[in-house]
C-alpha cells in the first residue's frame, strides 16, 4: 500500500508540475488564433530563423514543462522542427536541481549546460537548414502553416465558436486543453512509475554499467523514457562517478522530460511523432559517445 501510495503521489506531483507551463502555452496558442491569425504566419516566418538559438537557450531551464509547451507549439506549426529539437536536447529537467543538491561546483555545472545548449542550438540549425534544403529541392513549401485550429478540433473545445473570441473564451479553451493533456500524462506517468518500481532502479542503474557503446544506446534508450526518473539515475551515476560524461550526457540528451509523451498525444502526424523520437535519440546518443571519444571532462 505505501508503494502505491508513493507512485501515485510521485505522479500526480510530476504531472501537476507542468500545469502552468500548459496553460500558459495554450493561452498564447489561443490568442495567436482569435486575434492575431492574419499575421501569425508573418510573425513566424520572421523569427523561425532563430527559432533553435532561443529554443536551446530556453531548454536550459530546469523545467520539464518547456518541453511540453515545444511540443504543442510544434503541433500547431508554431515552430519548426529544428526549434523543436533543440528544445528537447537542451531540456535539463531533474539534473540541475541534483547538482545543486549534490553541491556540485559551478565550473563544472555551468559547462555541462552549456554543452547541451551548444549541441541542441547547433542540431536545430543544421536540421532546419536540411528540412528547407529538401523542400525547396522537391518545390515544395518550405514553412509549414501554422495549424492551431487542428488542435483545437482534436480536443473538442469548441473555441472556434464565434462566443469563444473573447477573453473569457479563450481563457476556457485553453483550460480545456491543458485539462486534457493532464490527464492524459498523468495516466501514463502512473504506469510508467509502477514499470519503473516493478523493474527496480539498481537493475536500470546496472544496464549503464556495460561496454561503452552499448552504455551510450541504454542511456539513450533511459532517456526516452517520459519520465524524471530516468534523468535521476543517468545523473545520480554521474555523480557517484559510474559512467562516463559521454554517458551521461547521451541519456539527457535524449530526455525530453515528458516532451515526447505530450507531442504523441497533440501532433497528429504519428509517423512523423516516431522519426522525431529515432532523430532525437541518434543525435543524444552519437554527440554522447563523441564526448567520451574525444577524451572531454568536467
């Protein structure tokens, strides 16, 4: 009974931690949508250049919750898919607050935040630069329209109706979404919480501690996991000096927080949702064991 008691709690208060960042990302969409939608795909189209700059920088924040809001953003077609990257790559979720627990110095907790802003900024560009390159290659449309409006008919809010174009409305529309998202991710936090108690913590920790190659690919597998848990143990092993920063780096990489989680729930496009999770989990995973080929420490 305690341990279900503490699962459930862990959950709740895990999923209960996004909540502002939802809500005010869906106020903002909203918004966008009733009173700026003439020129919301000018106001895009200007600044999605420097999307990954802000998106690896913003990402920095220990806030799981900025993925979160990335991914409806990109849902919406708000940002790019290389803002999106970025977001995710850089997102430190449970790692700063356990170096500051841990009293890690400043000199080495500082440069590994900005390794991660580095690579997500840098991947962001490039993977921008590719996608524009294919698409003017094939004459297809390089920008993506902005479709906010699918979201709202995938949540069934109703706030494309004429009374919903107030404040009030859009206040209500975005509480229906960000109702739903949590409910939604705090199903599938519980689940995962229980796989992860039923599986044990030591028995994850004992996975990293094989060949490097293959320590990379379970950290980077770890780091999928929609869950803090796993950005906790990849750190905690670091900490206690188990694996590499190579190693560790690979799985918080790839640890989106619950950022993956929310974008197969909003973004319809499902194949698109998949090779979004292969490509990030190829960039944390090679830039990880590049750190460790190249001898860098902290």
């Amino acid at each position: 009974m305690d341990l279900i008691i503490d699962v459930v709690a862990d959950a709740v208060i895990d999923s209960v931690k996004i909540l502002p960042f939802l809500f005010i990302t869906y106020l903002v969409m909203e918004f966008l949508e009733h009173k700026t939608e003439e020129f919301t795909s000018d106001i895009v189209q200007k600044t999605e250049h420097f999307g990954p700059l802000w998106g690896g920088l913003i990402g920095v924040f220990p806030q799981c919750g900025f993925s979160a809001a990335a991914s409806n953003l990109y849902a919406g077609r708000v940002i790019t898919l290389g803002t999106l990257i970025a977001i995710y790559l850089s997102t430190s979720d449970e790692m700063i607050p356990l170096f500051i627990s841990n009293q890690v110095p400043l000199n080495t907790m500082i440069p590994v935040l900005a390794l991660k802003a580095v690579i997500g900024i840098i991947a962001g560009f490039i993977i921008d630069a590719v996608v524009h390159y294919y698409h003017r290659s094939h004459n297809k449309r390089a920008d993506d329209p902005v479709r906010i409006d699918e979201l709202c008919e995938k949540e069934h809010c109703h706030c494309d109706n004429e009374e919903s174009a107030g404040l009030w409305g859009i206040v209500k529309s975005a509480f229906v979404h960000t109702i739903h998202i949590f409910i939604f991710v705090l199903i599938l936090t519980l689940a995962l919480n229980f796989v992860i108690e039923l599986i044990g913590e030591d028995k994850l920790s004992m996975l990293l501690k094989t060949s490097p190659i293959i320590s990379h690919i379970l950290a980077g597998i770890i780091g999928l996991i929609p869950n803090c848990a796993a950005s906790v143990i990849i750190t905690e092993l670091y900490l206690d000096q188990m694996i590499t920063l190579g190693t560790m780096m690979s799985g918080l990489l790839v640890g989106a927080g619950i950022g993956l989680l929310v974008l197969f729930r909003v973004n319809p496009e499902k194949k698109e949702n998949i090779n979004i999770a292969l490509l990030l989990f190829a960039i944390g995973t090679i830039c990880g064991l590049l750190i460790d080929v190249l001898g860098i420490t902290l």
